[in-house]
C-alpha cells in the first residue's frame, strides 16, 4: 500500500520535473532569441513616452516640468541659485501668497510649510526633526510660530535637515542653529557652496555641523530612525530621505525626494548623475517599501491639499490622503529616470 503511493508520488515527481524541464528549456530559446534580437534603442521620444506612463495622473505637474518643458533647456544654469550661488537679496512676497497654516498630519509629522514651499517637522521620543527650512521670510512665521500653534518646542528642535542648498529650503538653517542649537544635516558638496556665501547673505549663513557624502547616513534621534540618500542631480549634494511616520495603529514609510527641477547646467554628465540617484531612489523606495511620495515644493505632492485633507475624518480602513502604494512610489523615481535619460540623449 505505501510502495505504492510512493511508487505513484515518484512517478509524478518524474513527470513533473520533465515539464519544468521542457519549460525551463522553452524559457531559455526565448530569452536566447529576445536577446539576440535586442532590445529596441532607447530614445528621448520613447523615454519622454515611458516616463509620460509613469508619471500617469499621480505625476503630472512634475513631468511637464521636467520633460516637457526642463528648466535648463535655454542653456545654462537656469533659476533656483545655480550651482554655488548665494541666493540673490529678495523683497517680502506679499504674505497673502504664501502663508500656510500649520497643521498635524500624521501622529508624528506636521506641516510648518508655505503654499508653495514645504517644511515638516517629525517629532520622536528624543525631539524634533525640522526638514526643509524655506525662504528667511517665512521662517519665524511658519517654522518658529507655527511649532507654538502646534503645540510644539522649538527649543526641542535636534536636527535640521537640508535637501538641497537653494534658498527657498535652505536659509532657516542659521536661525534654527544659532536660536535652538539644533544641528545641520546638509549633504557634503553643498556645504562647500554654503560656506561660500556672504555673512549678509537671507538667512545668514549656518555653521558646518553634520556633512552627509555620497555613502549617505543612518541618523536616529530617540525612537525614530531616518535613512539619509545622497541623491545628486538637481544640485551635486542634493539629500533624500525615507522615514517612518505613523498613522493610528500603522507605521508607513515616507521617500523624500530632496531635489526635482533641472536648472542645473544642461551637460549630459549631469543628467547621467541626476538619472542614476532616481535609479537609486527607486531601489531603496522598492527594498523599504514607501506608499508615501513628499518631495519639498508642495507642487510636486500636493502637499497643501493632501495637508487640508488629512484634517478630515475618515471612514474605517480608508486611506490618509499621502498614502498610495509601492507602485505608485516607484513611478515617480521611474519618470524621473527616464526625463533624465532623455535630456542626456538628445544633448549632441
Ligand atoms: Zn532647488
């Protein structure tokens, strides 16, 4: 009785490993064939086309800034500072055109941004994580006021996070630093471009606390650890992040993407070094599995609105209004990608 189950079991064992065996074979002429025909060129017709798909309606906005119509395509460094630049002395904007309300987003996230220029601070069991740091103007009423309406310290500021050293995120650093004694986290090569700049330069200039190279860092402030990227494109020390923030009982990863515009200068090089941080981005975003998209101007993730719509109350199992998916995390880091190799390309 066993023999004979057993002799049945080996039999179709048998017959099974012959089928994956003639499947295993069909695979390989087919990989064989596919690959000895090739794959089709990439051009920038065809990756304008594939980021278009993975931009989708999520992306939008951020693929007719940087495929359809980039920053840089007049030649030269464009806007944002350029490269080395001390940002330029600025008038006030009339404060109806930027002031936002502060707000709780998430259990340990909040919005301290203006309309147009996010800035969040993440609280942990040890302070507070400022990320981004907008014009100098907005500073006291956004970042400092704005932790009081919260109901947070500014004094329990820790670290202030930098993405990218152009003005509109960078020049509440030295407030932030001298008033609270937080340290600044700003990636290495654009410290040195920082440290160039006038003492009369908005905002003043932030002394050299933490330098992040291209090997990037861990930084755990209590119970909260973040996973700082070097991410090098929009400037040469751009930083990206990815956090936890919690939501109720849930705990969702957050890709901070530090640097989106291409007004930096149109030489392939630097598209090929912009294309190959969102090559990484999208494989660390794969490997921590983010469902949530922030990047630092609210154009990009429509922070201003998906901020307003965290405040309303929700269904059982609905989602926060930041929460997608993988997939969709990973499209954004995909277009990218793919309007970088197309502005390479078509640079003869
Ligand atoms: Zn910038």
């Amino acid at each position: 009785m066993w023999l004979d189950v057993a002799g049945v079991l080996m039999k179709r064992y048998a017959a099974m490993n012959t089928r994956l065996l003639a499947a295993a074979t069909l695979l390989a002429a087919t990989t064989f064939t596919a690959h000895a025909q090739g794959p089709a060129p990439a051009t920038p017709e065809s990756l304008v086309a594939a980021a278009k798909r993975a931009a989708g309606v999520d992306y939008a906005g951020t693929f007719l800034r940087i495929c359809v119509a980039p920053d840089n395509l007049g030649g030269g460094g464009g806007g944002g500072g350029g490269r080395g630049a001390a940002p330029a002395a600025r008038v006030v904007p009339d404060r109806a055109t930027w002031y936002a309300r502060p707000y709780k987003v998430f259990d340990n996230l909040y919005f301290i941004g203006t309309k147009i220029h996010s800035s969040w601070a993440l609280t942990t069991s040890d302070g507070i994580i400022v990320i981004d740091t907008l014009f100098d103007y907005a500073i006291e009423p956004e970042i400092v006021e704005g932790l009081k309406t919260l109901g947070l310290d500014p004094r329990a500021i820790k670290y202030v996070l930098i993405s990218h050293a152009h003005g509109d995120h960078d020049q509440g650093a030295a407030l932030l630093q001298s008033r609270f004694g937080a340290k600044v986290v700003m990636g290495a090569a654009d410290w040195d471009s920082t440290l160039q700049r006038p003492a009369s330069a908005p905002g003043g200039v932030p002394k050299r606390d933490i330098a992040v190279g291209p090997e990037g860092l861990k930084l755990t402030l209590g119970d909260t650890t973040m996973d700082i990227i070097a991410s090098p494109g929009h400037t040469p020390g751009t930083l990206s992040y990815f956090f936890p923030v919690k939501d109720g009982s849930r705990t969702l990863t957050v890709a901070y993407s530090g640097g989106t515009a291409f007004n930096f200068p149109r030489q392939a090089a630097n598209f090929a070094i912009y294309r190959d941080s969102q090559r990484k981005m999208r494989e660390v975003a794969e490997a921590a599995g983010a469902t949530i998209l922030m990047t630092n101007h609210t154009e990009f993730d429509r922070a201003y609105d998906r901020v307003r719509l965290a405040q309303l109350p929700r269904a059982a199992g609905e989602k926060h209004p930041y929460e997608s998916d993988s997939a969709t995390v990973l499209r954004y880091f995909e277009m990218g990608r793919d309007c970088a190799e197309a502005q390479r390309l078509s640079i003869k």
